[in-house]
C-alpha cells in the first residue's frame, strides 16, 4: 500500500479577515482523522493583510504551507 496524505488547497485573496478561522476549521476537522494531511494556503496577489496571517497559521501549524 502506497503512501496516503489529505491535501486541502485553499486559494486566498484578500481574506485576512477569515482565512484563519477557516484553517483552525480544517485544523481541527483532520486532527482526528488517522491519514497525515496538509492545508497549503495559494496566496494570490492581496491587498491586505492576508499574507501575514497565512504565514502567521503555518508558524502555528506544522501541516500549513503557504505558496
């Protein structure tokens, strides 16, 4: 059996205002689920704040990677 991990890929624009609260969802969803999973945040092109937020979860989640 091969190798198995949850991908989840959540595209963000503008959303510093949610995105966190998004990813603490998702966080917690799959913390009971036995597959590994990541959560990799698409950062595109923000005029807010969004950026530092998503850099923000993956220093606080190790499954989160923003790209």
């Amino acid at each position: 059996m091969g190798y198995s991990l949850i991908s989840i890929v959540l595209p963000v624009h503008n959303q510093a205002d949610h995105v966190a609260a998004v990813v603490e969802e998702y966080e917690s969803a799959l913390t009971g689920v036995p597959t590994p999973h990541e959560t990799l945040l698409v950062v595109n092109n923000c005029s807010d704040d969004s950026p530092a937020v998503c850099q923000r979860l993956a220093g606080e989640h190790p499954s989160v990677r923003v790209i």
